[in-house]
C-alpha cells in the first residue's frame, strides 16, 4: 500500500498547476526578451499579423482541448460520486431485506453495520482529512457478510427469495468497491495536457513579443498565467476526487449508517 500511495503523489496538482504556471508565464517572459533584441524588420506589421492569425489559430485548438478536459473530469467526479450514493442506497436495501427476512439475520445486519462504520473510518478517518486511497482496498468488507447470509437456512419460497436478494445486493455492492478502487487517480491522459499547455506557452509567448514593457502589462500577463494554471489545477482536482481539495464526502454512507437496523 505504501507504493501504491506513493504512485499517487506523483501526480500532485498543486505541483503541476505550479509547473503550468512557469511554463506560460515563462513562455510570456521569453516573448518579451525576444522582442527586445530581435530587429525591426522581424516585428514589423506584417510578422505581427502573421502571428497573430496563427497564434489564434493555437489559442483556439487549446480552448477546444481544454474545454474537453473540464467535461471529462466533471464527468469523473459525478460518476464516481453517483456511485458512492448508489452504494449508500443498496446498503440500506441491503438491511432493509434482511430485516424482512427474519431475526435470524441479525448477525448479518450487526455485521453489515459494523463493516460500514469500519470503512467510514478507515476512508475517512477525519471529517476533513483527505481520503485514505489504500482502505479502499483493505479488508474483507462485504464479502464477510454474503458468507453470513449463506449461512441462512430458508424454510419457504419468500425465504428463499429474499435470501437470493439479499445475496445480489451484496454482490453487487462488492462490484462497485473493487471498481471505486480500480478508478483511484487521475484518467487525464498526460500527454495531452502536455500538448495543451505547449499551446498555451506559445500563445503567451507571442502576446509577450508584441506587447509594451512595464509593469501592468506584466501584472495582466501575471493573472492570466495564473487563470490558466487555475485552470488546469481545477481539472486535475476534479479527476482524482480520492485526494486533494475537491473529494467525495462521507455524507452518503453516514446517512446509510442512519438507517441501519431501524427495522
């Protein structure tokens, strides 16, 4: 699990939205140094045209991918939080089933509680600590309570059914814990967001060339770097919702814990 985590931190976003940073704003400040020794006839109006027709053309190519990074990372973060409430819900139908099995279940309910305060706070051991990545891998979970429920000895056909229920509801709650850990960290494809922030390097690059030097020109230059390292910073939070300042809360499962054995 150490390696496991350690994986993990490779992809820091505050680190990448710092390296983005220096790069554009980087990319801004080399703009501004070449044209202060390139010769005129290197900046005259007619290279300024020229690069401004093909720098709107890079400028639009790396808000189009961009725009495409913001929606597959909400994408990711709804979906991953859809799941989590969609477990929540099947742990109360979970106990909910049980509990119109009979009391012979009670063993299996105590059990279904207690594995969900377990992970509750192996996951989330602090209300506002980052989300452990490695607990959603420990432990039995679930699976400690299907093998209580084959232990259930059905005297009719509702017994029967509501046994084979129970034991699909189970399963399927087991399904997603395994796919929740299979989707730890980011989906972004890196080499993609190398090229975007190329793009936009080159593009501050170019507002740097043409543009006057003093000091509000490279406050405005300043913020707009920031803006985009804002930018990217947001999409990698967004896409790993496991850690870091944008995560999944525990709400859902402590709301299900609620309704445990209420009935």
């Amino acid at each position: 699990m150490q390696e496991f985590d350690a994986l993990q931190s490779v992809g820091d976003p505050a680190m990448i939205a710092a390296t983005v940073f220096a790069c554009v704003f980087g990319g801004a400040l080399l703009g501004m140094f070449l044209g202060s020794i390139l010769p005129e006839h290197h900046v005259g109006p007619e290279t300024r045209d020229a690069i401004k027709v093909s720098m709107a053309m890079v400028a639009t190519l790396a808000a189009l991918v961009l725009g495409l990074l913001t929606a597959s990372a909400k994408g990711s973060l709804d979906d991953k939080e859809t799941a989590l409430r969609t477990t929540a819900g099947r742990i109360v139908l979970l106990d909910r089933t049980l509990a119109a099995y009979g009391p012979e279940t009670q063993e299996a309910r105590a059990l279904l509680k207690q594995t969900l305060i377990a992970r509750i706070g192996q996951i989330w051991p602090e209300e506002d600590a980052e989300v452990r990545l490695g607990a959603l891998g420990e432990g039995g979970g679930i699976e400690a309570v299907q093998m209580a429920v084959l232990r259930l000895s059905p005297k009719d056909d509702a017994e029967h059914w509501l046994q084979s229920r129970a034991l699909d509801i189970a399963g399927t709650i087991a399904t997603s814990r395994w796919l929740a850990f299979e989707q730890i960290g980011s989906s972004s494809q890196w080499i993609l967001l190398a090229i975007v922030v190329f793009w936009l390097s080159v593009v501050f690059m170019s507002f740097g060339l043409f543009a006057p030097r003093n000091a509000v020109v490279m406050l405005a230059l300043l913020v707009a770097a920031l803006s985009v390292a804002g930018a990217i910073y947001l999409i990698l939070e967004m896409d790993q919702p496991y850690e870091g300042a944008i995560k999944l809360p525990s709400a859902p499962l402590r709301a299900a814990l609620e309704q445990l054995g209420r009935s």
